[in-house]
C-alpha cells in the first residue's frame, strides 16, 4: 500500500470509527493538511455547529512533537517539509464548546499550552470588561476556552509506546475501539496461562455485534459501559460526572474510554492527560469485575468458534444486582453509596434482570429523598420514562412506586413526562380497579403533580378523562386515595376554565361535597382544596357559575366548626378564592359592616378600679406564644368568642347544638329591629366585634341584606360572617390567615368609598384607630377619663411585631395589665370595650385604589396553606421501612419500654400507700408563689410535674424538687380564662389539653422540657354557644383515654363529645336543662356520662341511645349548684356528687335514689374526689382545706402554711388529687401553690 492510500486508509478508519460512537455527527478528513487549510475547516465547523460542540482529533504521528512554546506541526504546501500551527490560533478558529483529541508523543505539552492560552484569553476580557476604552476593548473579543475539553495521549515529558502487537496509535485505538483493544492487551497480559486456546487472531473473531446485548461482543460492550460508568460515578465529583458522562453522547463515549486507555497505556509507562482532570482510576476494584467478564467470555471462545456451541451469557449483572441487594439489606446509616447503582440503571433495559432491578431501585429509592437525588444524578430518568412505553402489567406497581418517588422530590419531570405521553400509562393504571389501592395513590399523585400549575398537563390530562376517573373512586375506602384523588381534582381545574366545566357537567363538586365528613382530617382538607380552586377560576362568570359557587360555598361553610385546623385553615383559602371572583360583593358586605357599626350605642365602658377606661389594645408586654404565629390584630381583642355567638343566626347550628345544613331556604329574610343613632367614627370605618356581638342579638338581618342589590345577596353576608368567626378562631394560623382576607376587602371597601365621606373630627372617639400622623397620640373621650392605649395602623399583611417571650415571665398576672397598668375588673366580661377588627392599611395610592387584578394577586400570594405540598412529603419518606416505635432496638422504642415500666412502678407503690389506710393528709411536700391566682391545677399522672394555670398562662412546676419547669401563655383572649385542663396520653409522651370559658380548646406539646419550648399541636372551638361570664361555669370536659373520646360542656344546653384521632365533633347530647353544666365525668366501659348541673341535679345519658332517649337518669336531690359529680372508674361504680352546700351524695346508676348520704363543710369554693383512694377534699370560703374519708369523717383541715410562721392560707381557688399518689394540690387567691401528702414514714 503506498502511503497517500496508506494516509486516505487511516482517515477513513477513524472516522468509522468515531461514526460508531456518534453517527449523527458530519465528520471531515483533513489530511496532511496546511494551515491555512486547517483554519479553513475549523472556521467552517464552527459556523456550522453554532452552540454545539465541535470534535478537533490530532493524529501527530510522524511529524515533529509539540513545542514548548504550544505549537504542532502541520503541512507546508510549498515544500516537503512541516511548519509550526500555534495552538492559539487554533483555539481562536475552533471556539467554544470543542473537544480537543491529540495523539503524539510530548502530547502533555499542548495541554499545558492550551491552559495558558486560555488564561490569557480569561485576563483579555476581563480588562475589555472593566476598561471600555483599553486598545483590546476595540478588537473583536477572542472566545473564552472554559468550556473546552482536551485529552492528551501522554504526559508532557513522555513518549508513546512502540509495541509490535499493538497499534501505533494505542490511544486513539482505546478511544475509538476499546473492546477490540481491551481484548488484545488482556490476551497479551496473561490469557496464556489461562486459556492456552485462545490467540490474538481468534479474539478478532469474536461474533456478534456491538449493539447487540445477545451475542458475546455485543454483551462485553454493555459490561464495559455499565462498568466505566461506575467507575466515573464513584470517583469523580457529582458536577464533572454530570458534564463529562451525562450531557453529550460522543463525549461520554470518549471518556468512558479514556477511563480503559489510562489502565492500558500506565502499563507502558504512559499516562494519558485529560482537561478537566480526572482522578486515577486505573487501580479501581471493578477493573478486576471487568477482568472475570473477559475471562469468562474468551473461555468459551474456542468451542463456539469451532464446535458452535451456544454463548453462555456472563453472570455479571446478577451478580451485581446481588451486591446491590446485600448492600440494602445491611443499612444505609453512614454508609458510603452503593458503587452498584449505575449498573442497575444500565440493566432496568434488560428484559432479562428488568423486574430483579427495579424492585431493589425502588428499594433504594425508599430510603428517602437523598436516594432519589442519587439515582437523578447517575441518569435514571431517561431510563424509567422509556419503560413507561412497556405494557406488562406486572412492571405497573414498581413503575409507580419508583415514579412517584421521583416526582416527589423532583417535580419539574412533568414537561417530560406530558412530551412522551407518559401521562397516559399513569391514567391507565389509576384506572384500572384491579391495581391495588396503595398503587393508585400513588398514581393520584403523580398525575396530581403532572397537572399543577402546568397548563400542558391539564389539557393532556383532561383530554385523557383524568376527571371522570377521580370521580369514580372518590369514595374508596382506602383514605389516602380519596386524599389525592380530591387533590388531583382540585388541581386539575385550578385556573383551567374547560377543567371545571367537565367537572360541572360530571357533578363533581356534588360528589365531593360527602367527603366534607370523611372521618380523616387530611381528607376533608383536600375536598376543601378542591371546592375552593373550584370555585376560583378567574374566567368569566355567568348565571349559571354563580348558582354553583354559591351553592359550593355554602357546603364549605359548614366546616367553620371543624376540630382539625388544617381543615379550617384550607376552609379560609377556599373562601378567599370566592372573595377574589366577587370582591365588589365582599366589599359592599364589608362596607355596610362598617356603617351598620355607627347605628349601634356604644356600650356603657367597662371601668377599671381607678375608673379609667379599659385598654383597647393588648399591653406590649403582655405574653406570646413561642412556636406559633403571631396573633393578627383581632387575636387579641377581649370580645372574640362572642362572634361565635353571631353565627346561631346563620342556621350554623342549632341551640341544642344539632348541625343544619347551609341552604338558601335557611337564610334568614325576616324583618330587622336595628339598633340606631352611635357616634360617628372617623374617616377610617372600621368594623367592631362589639358590633357583631349586638347584630347578633338582633332579631334578623335584613336591614343588611336589603342594601346588597345583587342575587342571591345574603350568601355573601353569611361567607363574610363565617370568615369573621374564622378571625377569631383559637389556632393562630387559622385566624392570621383569615384576617388577611378580611383586612384586604375592608380596606379596598373603604378605600372605594373614602372620596364619598365628610369628616367630622369633632366626633373622633377613642375606639378609632391612629392615623399615620398622630400615631401614640390619644383620643380623649367628652368626660375626662384617662386614655386607653393608641392603636397604631398595621400594613395590609397584617404583620404583628413579633416579641420575643421569655420562659421566666415576670411575676404578676400575664395578660391581665395594659398599658394604663389598670386591672381588669369582672365587669369588663360583660361589657367589653368596642375594638376595631381591622386597622387602617398602608397610604392609599392611585395604582392601590385601580389596580383590581394587583388586588387579588396579594389575597392569592399571601393566603396560602402548602397542603398540597406537606401531603406529598408522605411520598419522600420511607414508606417500606419499619416505624421506629416498632424496631425493638430503636431509641425511640427503648425510651417507651422505660416509660411503661415506670408508670407500672408508680401504680404500684402509690397502691401499696393507700392500702396502709391515710389518717392524715397535711404532710406539706411543696410550697411556692405561682406568677398569677391560680384558677385550675392539674398533677401529671406519673411524672412530679404538676400544671397550674392562672387566667392565661400555664406554669409547671416540679412538685419533687420545688423547681419552676415552665411558663407560658396559652394564647386565649384577655376577656376569658381558664377553667379546665387534661393531660392526653399521660402514660407516653404526654400532651396538655386546656380549655377556656370562650369554648375553645388548646393542645400543647413541649411543655416543662428545657430544651424545647411549647408548642401548640391544634386547637378548636370545642363549644361555638358560649359567652365568657364571671358566674358561670366556665368550660368543663372530660377525657376519655381508651378512646380518644373528649367530652366538653359548661354554659350551654348541651354536652359534645369530640372524636380527637378523627378531629371531629361525632355526637351532641342534649341536657335537657335550662342550667349550665359544671360538671363531667364519663364511663368508656359503660358508654354512661355523668353530668353536675347549676341547678342541683345530676344527669347520667347513655350515649349508645338515641338523643330523644339518652338521659337515662336524673337526681334531683340537691338543692344548690353541683360543684363535683364523679362516677367511679370501676365495673359497679358508683356515682359521687357533692354541691356547694357540702351535702354529698352517693348513687348507684341502676337506682333511682342515693344510697347514701354525707355532709361536709358547707359554702364551697373547690373540690376534688380521689379516683383510687377514698378521700374528699373540698376548699372553704374561711380559708382552710378539709379533707374527709368515703365516710364523711373529717381526716384533717389545713389552715396554715408550713415555714411561714403560721401564715394563714389565703382563699382556696382550685385542687386537684393526684390520678394514683394521695397527694393533693392547693391554688389559693394569695397566689400560692401547695401540695400535701401523707406521713413521710407511710411514703
């Protein structure tokens, strides 16, 4: 062969060969080329290649090597001789991105040239940068080389090697044939003593083909990918891996191989140079994998070739699936990742190990979202969104499992999935009702995901009848599926016009309306969602729409009460949602709100002892809670719960309590007996709760609704007055959000209105707001009184200044001083001070009072739950990994063990005091000064901790060490106190239940621990019917442990029982009385409940019966009111009940008198009954603590403290026995809290 065919030889070869690698790529020869030549055809590949990356490969063989100075050698067309080609020349021709190839000898020298070419190009422009008028700022800027990629056959200083069984371009043969190479030097290294049968020849008659995985080639070419894949994965950074194997295929291709000529070409002593530079490989422990393939394969080589026996395929990838597999059952804690994870991306193509390998991916994705980013980063998601184009079904579950896994890390895959059509397999599968229920969730969700805010999706979707089949399953009874199928509902038509229309004509919004009672809170939110965005389309509205969003808004009002304030916060969103489509109609409620308010008298003031005005703003040093929200303005104001009481006219509930459903045949259109002639506000109307409190005392409404000329006008009087008693709802989240919206359509109702009022200044009173200009300037009323504290404007967003709160609060009574420092007397309950729920907003500006659709972005932007988003996090989490509360060796495990051990131990030994028999009682065991009166006290069933709250805070102390644990407040409003607490799951982790006379109800966790502070878990209007009063009895309940049942009554008509696990009101049983409740006790063995009445008689109601014939019992022996009915926690237990009087009475529930009866001290303030041992305690009004036996004798009175001279005790607030120890607990009015036990030798 002559050598210009020797030449025209070489060059079609390697492009063959890199055509193998990339055959979509325009390949061009230049052979012994001149530089003018060269420049040519770099410039013209450039042009051509625009943004992409151009291929440069330099075959210097033959010519001189680099020089020092970065040149190579090119042709001289003028004579038989080579000249230099500077590199930077060749940099400014060939741009950027390129891949630089040089294969010579010294070839490290062009590396080094090329990288200081470069930084001299980096410092060129950043000096035309920073000065404009530089003589390099006025030339034509050279490209920047940072994205160029160079690989070198050898270091700077080495020479190619010379071996007669390998090719002369070694490196080049690596890169363009490895497998071919590969095999060659394996043979020459040490197949001899091996497998004497197999010689260099018979390896180039290897049958098969490279991209066929079934023939013996074919298969070695897959191991070597599967294999330099992982060998980069381990070593190399997460961000070179990314850019070098996953971004381009030719230049993964070559790297891969790089990877191979770097372990062939060290053991001739030479070592090939990459730009980036990558870490030594050629030792890594999958070489010797890679090895045993080979070995495996040649083995077989001579029987094939020469007997034509079958190709045994190797064991390699089961082998490594098996490695994987060991590598997830052996724990994952601080464990590096497993190395086999690219391989088994390389094998879920395989029919072979398809199924093997993605059960243990969606093993490994399990492990949770750094798993999922792991397997992201090595490249599965090419591979799972080409298997979504399979139809077996036994791939459906594990190709759901592992899709939603994805999805709830990374949700940006929707374009992907919508472009492929991978939309459609997910619709298929949710369809299918043989598909297990737990895979259907999981396909809820991801088509839930594939929807959100994603126009694209919801068409596709649509179109794919997505609608039709959520409705279908919208009653599963698997709760989490009807969760995301609300979900995905919700979000299908979420701003899609043509979404709600097919769901219109599908009913949908009916069918959803059952699951607004489902017994799972997260599935009554995710109806709520989907009502709301159901009602939240901003197209344009007709007769039609408004009907349906009426009739849907109404549905969602009667959630208002919902125990669960996930619910009731979604519940405000949703309502917003109607707000933002009919804000003119909110804002004319909102409008007639505020002048109805000027009809109204201002209420006699509620006088302080110094006869000043109450404060109508709360003191700035009053309390905050710690780990919630701060409260929006109308947190604190003193008359919230009596909004409760405003909503009996919105046919909410009944007054014994029986829900009524929202309907338009319930609104009321009876004739109004308004209030007239109030002062005049200023220029700012804003509404009162005083106001609301008065309305509701009102006959009717009508004098409102007859000023709303629109249709059906009173729906959006009855919304506005739901999310006005949702401002005042006890979980601050809740209340926050719902004054967001109150406060956005209040001020762009008086904004609108603003130009149309004349002011007067002259009847300005000290209820109004500040303005801007006279902020802490006070309003003096006609009468001299002192004023109350200014009320400075708040901004739209209605941020609260939020004040840090110290656990050691100072002494006094949190909540109770204002800034006047004056006390608030028992009259202030009655007759509360008027307080403004809104605040004036910031400035009015032109854009502000036109810019509609700005208006209704910040109601949307600001009112936001992230449900949605807190749902799918279910998805991120381990779900095949087993609860830690259920691994014998978990700490968690092991700390509840330990619990339980010790709760037996103190049944026990407090057992084994009380069966000694108690003589005396008035042994003093702890004495200290509460911070405020203490009002109820609670001892913790079987830690020393007791709970004492005082009007509104929570102090814990430890009653063992005499130590002050904790001190918070419990974030009821100034007007109210607290009259009942409960620990819930006192046996485990302990959480406190406390209820205030306004009818809610707060759970806290975190309580008396040092290294947490107090967190509110959830609250709820446990009881909507009640006023807070002085005389009254407050909020009674009663837990009931084995169930999780919590019965509540006090000031109503009524006793309700809330199922806490379903966040639910499930029964209410009426009374049958015209007198309060003051007392519960209840029975979960015998269904029975006992309740104490103000007028003396004792009820018992069996709550399996029907309502008309529940109360199955009632005593009226007592004549006074009842202070303390008990009902033994025992088989026959019987009945204990003691009234004011001292009388005590003794019944059996199946008879219909007493069985006995006892007398005690008379004129009680405080009593509490032993549930182990028989013993009373009761407190007198003469200062002293009697405690009696089961007979009625007196065991001992306590009179005077112990260490304090004989200091007699003060007035007897509250006590409480402890559930198991005879150890009793004393508040009284001087602000001491005392406990007293038996005889230390009897302990």
């Amino acid at each position: 062969m002559g050598p210009q065919k020797a030449l025209e030889t070489i060059g079609a070869n390697l492009q063959k060969q890199y055509e193998n690698w990339q055959p979509r790529a325009r390949y061009k020869q230049s052979l012994d080329p001149t530089v003018d030549e060269v420049k040519k055809l770099c410039t013209s590949l450039r042009r051509n290649a625009k943004e992409e990356r151009v291929l440069f490969h330099y075959n210097g063989h033959g010519v001189p090597r680099p020089t020092v100075n970065g040149e190579v050698w090119v042709f001289n067309k003028n004579y038989t001789q080579y000249i230099p080609l500077s590199i930077y020349d060749l940099q400014t021709w060939m741009g950027s991105p390129s891949i630089f190839v040089y294969d010579c000898s010294n070839a490290g020298l062009i590396v080094k040239s090329f990288k200081q070419f470069a930084l001299q190009r980096e410092q060129e422009l950043e000096v035309a940068a920073i000065n404009p008028n530089h003589p390099l700022a006025q030339m034509p800027l050279p490209p920047s080389m940072k994205n160029c990629i160079q690989l070198a056959a050898c270091e700077a200083t080495e020479l190619l090697p010379m071996i007669p069984d390998l090719p002369a371009d070694l490196f080049t043969s690596c890169l363009t044939t490895p497998i071919k190479i590969a095999l060659r030097w394996f043979c020459m290294q040490k197949c001899v003593s091996l497998v004497p049968g197999v010689t260099l020849d018979l390896i180039e008659k290897i049958p098969g083909r490279l991209n066929d995985r079934r023939t013996p080639l074919g298969e070695l070419n897959w191991i070597f990918t599967a294999i330099t894949d992982t060998i980069a994965w381990n070593v190399l950074p997460r961000d070179l891996f990314q850019k070098l194997f996953r971004q381009d295929l030719l230049v993964a291709s070559l790297f891969r191989n790089f990877l191979l000529a770097e372990r062939i070409m060290r053991s001739y002593n030479c070592t090939p140079v990459s730009s980036p530079r990558l870490p030594p490989t050629y030792m890594h422990a999958m070489w010797q994998a890679w090895d045993l393939a080979v070995d495996i394969c040649l083995s077989q080589l001579p029987t094939i070739i020469e007997e034509g026996t079958a190709f045994r395929h190797s064991p390699f990838f089961a082998e490594q699936l098996t490695a994987f597999q060991v590598w997830l059952t052996m724990g994952v804690e601080n464990r590096n990742p497993p190395e086999q994870l690219p391989i088994v991306l390389q094998v879920l193509l395989s029919q072979v190990h398809r199924l093997r390998a993605l059960d243990l991916l969606g093993r490994f994705l399990d492990l949770g979202p750094w798993a999922v980013s792991l397997a992201l980063s090595v490249g599965i998601f090419p591979y799972v969104l080409k298997l979504l184009q399979s139809s077996a079904r036994e791939l459906r579950p594990l190709l759901v499992f592992i899709w939603a896994k994805i999805l709830a890390v990374d949700s940006s895959c929707q374009a992907d999935l919508v472009k492929d059509n991978g939309h459609k397999y997910f619709l298929s599968v949710l369809a299918d009702p043989y598909m297990p229920a737990e895979h259907r969730t999981m396909t809820a969700f991801i088509l839930a995901v594939i929807v959100n805010s994603y126009n694209t999706g919801q068409e596709a979707c649509l179109q794919g009848n997505l609608i039709a089949i959520c409705l279908e399953q919208l009653n599963d009874p698997h709760p989490l599926l009807r969760q995301w199928v609300a979900i995905c509902l919700g979000r299908i038509w979420q701003n899609f016009d043509s979404a709600r229309w097919c769901g219109v004509r599908d009913s949908a919004h009916e069918k959803l309306y059952s699951l607004l009672s489902d017994p799972i809170p997260e599935v009554r939110c995710a109806a709520v969602f989907a009502l709301g965005t159901f009602v939240g389309n901003s197209a344009e509205r007709t007769d039609h729409s408004t009907t349906i969003d009426h009739n849907v808004a109404m549905m969602l009002a009667q959630l208002v009460s919902d125990g669960s304030p996930m619910v009731r916060k979604e519940l405000v969103v949703a309502l917003s949602h109607l707000v933002v489509q009919y804000e003119s109609n909110f804002c004319t409620v909102a409008l007639q709100f505020i002048e109805e308010e000027k009809n109204y008298a201002l209420p006699s003031p509620a006088t302080t002892e110094g006869g000043s005005l109450t404060p109508v703003r709360d003191s700035p040093c009053t309390p905050r809670l710690r780990s919630v929200s701060s409260y929006g303005n109308i947190r604190a104001v003193a008359t919230a719960r009596s909004l409760n009481k405003s909503l009996q006219n919105l046919s909410l509930t009944e007054e014994s309590g029986g829900a009524v459903a929202f309907s338009p045949g319930n609104l009321s259109t009876s004739s109004s007996a308004s209030s007239t002639l109030g002062s005049p506000e200023n220029e700012e109307h804003i509404l009162s709760f005083e106001t609301i409190d008065k309305m509701r005392r009102a006959s009717s409404y009508s004098s409102l609704n007859s000023l709303i000329g629109v249709s059906f006008n009173s729906v959006y009087t009855q919304i506005w007055r739901v999310l006005l008693h949702l401002a005042a709802d006890p979980y601050p989240e809740v209340s926050d959000v719902a004054m967001k919206v109150l406060n956005s359509i209040a001020y762009k109702a008086t904004v609108n209105a603003r130009p149309q009022r004349v002011l007067d200044t002259s009847s300005l009173t000290q209820s109004a707001p500040a303005s801007p200009t006279n902020k802490g300037v006070h309003i003096h009323q006609a009468g001299g009184s002192p004023p109350a504290s200014s009320t400075s404007s708040s901004s739209l967003t209605n941020d609260v200044a939020k004040q840090p709160v110290s656990r050691d609060l100072p002494p006094g009574r949190p909540g109770t001083t204002g800034p006047t420092g004056a006390q608030y007397t028992p009259h202030s309950h009655q007759f509360p001070r008027t307080r403004k729920m809104f605040d004036k907003g910031p400035e009015q500006t032109a854009d502000d009072a036109d810019d509609a659709a700005g208006h209704k972005s910040f109601i949307s932007a600001t009112v936001q739950t992230g449900f949605c988003d807190w749902s799918a996090r279910y998805f991120a989490q381990p779900v095949m990994k087993i609860p830690e509360e259920h691994d014998l060796e978990s700490q968690i495990r092991k700390e509840r063990e330990w619990r339980f051990l010790r709760n037996s131990r103190v049944r026990r030994q407090a057992q084994q005091v009380i069966q000694k028999g108690i003589t005396r009682l008035d042994d003093q065991i702890f004495l200290n000064r509460n911070p405020g009166v203490p009002s109820v006290v609670k001892f913790h069933p079987f830690t020393p901790c007791i709970a004492v709250a005082d009007k509104d805070s929570i102090c814990f102390w430890d009653w063992e060490k005499g130590e002050k644990l904790d001190y918070f407040h419990n974030g009821n409003p100034r007007y109210t106190r607290v009259t009942a607490m409960e620990y819930l799951n006192g046996q485990d982790c302990s959480l406190l239940l406390t209820a205030t006379d306004d009818g809610a109800i707060r759970v806290w966790k975190n309580f008396a621990d040092l290294e947490k502070n107090p967190e509110m878990v959830t609250a709820w209007q446990g009881l909507s019917d009640m006023l807070p009063t002085t005389r009254g009895a407050g909020m009674v309940v009663d837990w009931e442990q084995e169930t999780g049942l919590l019965m509540s009554s006090g000031d109503v008509r009524i006793v309700r029982i809330w199922d806490t696990d379903r966040e639910m009101k499930v029964q209410d049983i009426p009374t049958g009385a015209d007198s309060c409740v003051t007392s519960l006790s209840c029975d979960s063995h015998r269904s029975l409940i006992v309740a104490g009445l103000g007028d003396g008689s004792i009820r018992v109601y069996d709550r399996r019966m029907a309502l008309s014939e529940c109360r199955v019992m009632t005593y009226r022996e007592h004549t006074a009111w009842v202070v303390k009915a008990s009902l033994q926690k025992r088989p026959d237990g019987h009945i204990v009940s003691v009234s004011v009087n001292g009388d005590v009475r003794i019944f059996d529930p199946r008879m219909p008198e007493s069985v006995n009866v006892l007398q005690i001290v008379k004129g009680l303030t405080a009593l509490d009954i032993h549930p182990q041992a028989d013993l009373i305690a009761c407190g007198s009004v003469n200062q002293f603590t009697a405690i009696y036996n089961g007979s009625g004798e007196l065991i001992n009175n306590i009179k005077y403290y112990d260490g304090f001279m004989g200091q007699r005790v003060g007035a007897i607030s509250c006590l409480a026995f402890h559930p198991h120890w005879p150890h009793l607990a004393v508040g009284s009015n001087d602000y001491y809290i005392s406990v007293y036990s038996v005889e230390k030798r009897v302990r």
